[in-house]
C-alpha cells in the first residue's frame, strides 16, 4: 500500500524556530535556524516514514473564511517575530530543490488542505500520515489514516491512531468538533461552553455520543451543567462549526504529481553547502556516498 505523508508546514517552521537558536546563522549573517531545523526534521520523516508521496500544507494568510465569520478568531496570540518570516523563502526553495510539492489558499488553512487530502489519498488506496501538532487535525484519524506529533525534533514522534485518540482525549477521532465546540479552544480563540472542561466535555459525548443529542438530552443532565450549557448554546454549536475542515476542496495538486521521484541528491547537497549546514550534509551523504548508504527517495 503506498504511503502518503502529509505536514503542516507552519507547525514545522514553528517548532523549527523556536527549537533551533537563532543565533544559527551562515557566515555572511544569514539567520538560518528554522530552515536548519525544518530540514532536519524532513531528513529525519523522509528516512523514517519512506513516504511514496508527500506535501506540505501551508497557511497562506490570516483571513480565511473562519476569521470572516468570526472577527476574534486566533485573536490574542503572540505576534511571530519578523524574523520567523524572513526565512519561509528558503523553506520553499529548500522544497523545492527537493521536489516537493506545497499548497496554500487565503481562503483555507493548511488543515483544510490536510483534510481533503487525507480524504482523497484515503479513497486512492493509499497509507496516510498527517505531521502536525495541531488537535483540530485529530478529526481526520480513522482507518489507514495516522496523525505524527512530532516530539525533540522527530526523534520521539507521537502515532495516534483512533484507539490513541480516544485514550488520550476520551473521545473518538469524529468527536472532536464536538469535544472542541465544549471546551472551546483558546490556541484559537475560541470559548466554548464556560465552565465546562474537558472531563465533562468527554463524559457528556461519551453518553450520548455528539453536541446535537446533548442538547437534546439537556433536561437529563445535571442542574449545574445544564445550566452552563444552556448559558451558551449558541456558542457551542459554532465553535463546533468552525472547528469542523474543510474535506473537499479541489485539489491544486494532483495525487500523482505527489509521488516522491528520486532525485539527484546533488541540488540538496548543493542547497545545504550553500547554507553551510555542515551536519546535515553528513546526514545525507554526499556525491561519494555509495547507493546503498544514501537516503531514500535519492539516487
């Protein structure tokens, strides 16, 4: 079965940014560390997971149709530093001497875009990987579909498989608009129910299984708990709306154009003495290195 593996590529440039010092920079004065550390966690996802396709979902703005709909939305987070932003360019070049593809839309966000391929490579026949960090994403586990938490770079990823899901957050993979329309989700602004965590959120969707039929069941809940969600009904049913993804949008890229051909490993090599990531270079092998000893998806 082939492997499609799908990253959100601002999760990755976070954790990046954040994990690399950024002091790192090339003798000219190049700050380098997020690419130095995107790179070294694709090094590490292209070795362990051996995708047969892979793509980078990326946000492209901050206007998407969630933000119209709800004017605080993602309101109050840290602003990203300016430069975190000078260096996307040489994320993008980076992928692209790898040959590999990237989708973006102002409309959407990159979970969207993880949605709808998740969905299609799903129905092709294919093994699914989603990388990201992001819960909104937990939604898309179900058969043959995998969510990878990347931990210490991607040395100790975290696979969650619906059974996973569900022991970790007591509600299953398709709950979660629902547990999030409860809890609500302050990553993105978004309040919920007040007073309602995430052990009544599970308990509640445990028993009877989605919001719809909570509410329909409100006069057999307990007075405190009815109280706080008749409180905010309203609100709860749209924070579940906008955590719903979007699973449908045409595809910019077509699955086969996905497919990891090998590649001369000399453009990433080229790439990386251009930015003097010396470790990485070692990692990879160089044009001397024997077949045998190379990274997959190089020849």
């Amino acid at each position: 079965m082939a492997h499609l593996v799908l990253i959100d590529g601002h999760h990755l440039m976070y954790r990046a940014y954040w994990a690399i010092p950024r002091t790192l920079t090339t003798s000219s004065g190049e700050q380098v560390n997020m690419v130095f550390g995107v790179a070294s966690m694709l090094l590490s996802i292209l070795k362990k997971e051996e995708p047969d396709a892979i793509l980078f979902c990326f946000d492209a703005g901050e206007e998407t149709f969630r933000h119209t709909e709800c004017a605080t939305y993602k309101e109050g987070r840290a602003e990203t530093p300016d430069d975190f932003y000078v260096q996307i360019p040489r994320v993008f070049e980076m992928l692209d001497r790898w040959g590999i593809g990237q989708v973006s839309d102002p409309r959407f966000e990159a979970d969207d875009f993880l949605c709808t391929y998740a969905l299609a490579g799903k129905k092709a026949g294919m093994r699914v990987s989603v990388v990201t960090g992001d819960r909104d994403a937990l939604q898309l586990v179900q058969e043959e579909v995998t969510m990878i938490i990347p931990h210490k770079g991607y040395n100790e990823a975290e696979y969650l498989d619906a059974e996973g899901v569900l022991k970790k957050y007591g509600v299953r993979p398709d709950q979660i608009p629902a547990f999030k329309g409860l809890t609500g989700d302050s990553s993105d602004n978004l309040p919920g129910v007040k007073g309602i965590g995430p052990k009544t959120a599970a308990k509640l969707l445990q028993e009877y299984m989605s919001l719809e039929s909570i509410y329909e069941h409100i006069d057999d809940l307990p007075k405190g708990v009815k109280e706080k969600l008749v409180q905010d009904r309203e609100q709860a049913f749209f924070c579940q709306r906008l955590a719903r993804l979007v699973c449908d949008i045409p595809l910019p890229i077509p699955l086969v154009d996905l497919e990891c051909k090998r590649l001369s490993i000399q453009k990433i090599i080229d790439f990386f003495e251009k930015l003097e990531f010396t470790l990485l270079m070692r990692r990879l092998g160089d044009g001397n290195t024997k077949k045998e000893e190379q990274m997959p998806l190089f020849e």
